[in-house]
C-alpha cells in the first residue's frame, strides 16, 4: 500500500528534474547566444575562448537527466547538442587533401631552449618558420641554429620569420598605434611595440605578404576580469593591415591569445580563414602545451588552398607549435 502511495505520488516523467531542464534551455542558449553575452569586465570574450568545452555540460546533464528519469531534461538537452555539433562538429572529422606546395609554422617559443627547440622546428620542414616571444639572449641561437636551412630572415624585435624563399620589404608593424583607441593605449604601456611584422616572401608562383605577430597577453584577475586591452589593440592593428593589404596571397602567422571565436576577431575573420578549420583534424589546441585546452597560435591564410593542419611536439615552451600545407 505504501509502495502505491509513493508511485501515484510522483511527478509524471515530463514533469521531473525542472531544474535540470532549466540548466539545459541555459547552456543551448549560451552556445546560440555567445556574441550577446556583454562584455562587462571581458565576460563575453572569457566564455568564447572556453566556448568548445561548455559542450563537457551535455553529457553531464543527460546523465542526470536519466537518473531523474526527467523527459523534460533529456529533450530540452536537445538545443546545447544541435548548437554545439553545428558550431564545432566540422572540426571533428579529418579534412586534409593530399599535395601541397608550401609548408608553413608558427611557434611561440617562450622559455625553451633555444638549440634543441630550433633543430626540432627546422626538422618539421617548414619553408616558412615564424618564431614569437624571441628574447635578447635567445635570438642569436635561434639565427644561428636555423641559418644552414633557412639562409633568409627577418626579425623585428620579438617576433621573426626564417624563410627558404627570398624576402623583401620587412616593416614593424606598430601594433599599439591605433588612433580609435588611443585612449586605452596607456592601460598596455608596458606591452612592446614590436612584436609584429610584414614582409614579402618571393615565390616561384609570385609574392606572398606574410605577417607575423604576437598579440598582448590576456589576464584573469579578480580586480579587472578577463582583461583583454592590449591584445584587442592589437587585433585592430592587424585587422586594418590586413583589410588594406593589396596582395591577394596572404598568411597570418601568430599568437594571437585568444581563439577565432573571440568576439576580438570576428572582423579578421571576414578576411582571412584558419587553416586547421578548413584542413585540419580536431580542435589543434595549443595552450597550455601540458594540457592543452585553447587555440590560441593560429595559421590564417586568403589566396592560397589549405591541405593539412597540424600541431607539432612540444618543446619546453608553454605553447605547442602548429604547422600548415598550403597549395597554389
């Protein structure tokens, strides 16, 4: 009798777990709904630079929604699953094509050493190496340890590109000297202006504008949030030079701290595409190298047809290096 009080007790299966069903209508709208998150104190920029892991929530939440026995929860776990396969499904199938007629990469090398990590890149058989956050000290090493591969180069302060094919043209590119916001220029003071460049690499096919670029570093702090000033100058710099570049064969080689869903480059995005979106396998995460969980070093590219995109092994540094074919 006690058993039949407690069953014609119990809320119907659509009626169950509400919250559940609540968190699940929640995590499909933040996935739909991400470019609308306010960027009060770098929120909106915080979630889509995580944007791919929020996907970790379905499972989780079927889980509890088959332990409640909640019919609610398990359909409305239907929104995050159709926005989150139609935002990144794509990346989880291989895309690469056979052939290829340049091969480039792009590697911050932070604090490895600088011998053994340029023998491993010069190995990879890039025809284009780009190097950021080189130092004083390491600089050298690195110019010296690629030289027999790489007989041309260009360095502009922190950032360098080592080269098979001629170069011509190297410029620093000033990525603080943005007049629209000149006005945050002094939060980022401390930010060298040198840490991009263009030159023009001279191929059996015509001239390739290549930039590469480290963009300013990124902050989570109690104090400020998610503070992305200096970075997001950066990206308008880069943008603009790039919207402006006259050159129908471009490549992007960087660190760009921040992936290609950050609402910072949205507007690169419309003129330059990513390699290991259109010839890639998987997500390519290169930070941190031990673990990583982001793409934040990226290879963008107009003019040229993608092959294969991959990542290198690690080599000290906290990034892992990414590497690209290219066609004609």
């Amino acid at each position: 009798m006690r058993n039949a009080l407690r069953a014609c007790s119990r809320p119907e299966p659509w009626k169950r777990g509400p919250v559940l069903t609540a968190l699940a209508l929640l995590l499909g709208l933040l996935l739909l709904l991400h470019a609308k998150i306010p960027d009060v104190a770098g929120l909106g920029s915080l979630v889509e630079n995580v944007l791919p892991w929020l996907g970790v929530f379905i499972p989780a939440l079927l889980a509890a929604a088959l332990w409640r026995r909640s019919l609610s929860a398990a359909t409305a776990l239907l929104l995050p699953a159709v926005v989150w396969t139609t935002l990144f499904g794509g990346l989880l199938h291989d895309k690469t094509h056979p052939g290829g007629d340049l091969t480039v990469a792009t590697h911050n090398v932070g604090a490895a050493d600088p011998a053994p990590t340029a023998r491993t890149l010069a190995a990879a058989g890039a025809d284009l190496l780009a190097l950021e956050e080189l130092t004083p000290r390491a600089t050298p090493l690195y110019a010296k340890t690629l030289a027999p591969t790489y007989p041309y180069h260009a360095i502009r302060g922190t950032v360098g590109l080592w080269s098979k094919l001629p170069l011509s043209g190297t410029r620093t590119i000033d990525i603080m000297n943005y007049g629209p916001l000149a006005a945050t220029k002094s939060a980022a003071a401390k930010l060298p202006e040198n840490r991009a460049l263009h030159t023009t690499v001279t191929t059996p096919h015509g001239p390739l504008a290549v930039y590469v670029a480290h963009l300013g570093s990124v902050r989570l702090t109690p104090r400020t949030g998610f503070w992305t000033t200096s970075r997001n100058i950066g990206a308008a710099v880069l943008t603009r030079a790039i919207a402006t570049e006259r050159n129908p064969r471009v490549l992007l080689l960087a660190d760009l701290n921040g992936t290609l869903d950050d609402r910072a480059f949205t507007t690169l995005g419309t003129h330059l595409h990513s390699t290991q979106l259109t010839s890639g396998t998987g997500f390519g995460f290169t930070w941190p190298s031990t673990f990583p969980m982001t793409r934040i070093d990226q290879i963008l590219y107009r003019g040229l047809t993608p092959n294969h995109s991959w990542t290198l092994p690690e080599t000290g540094s906290d990034h892992l290096p990414v590497a690209a074919t290219l066609t004609w």
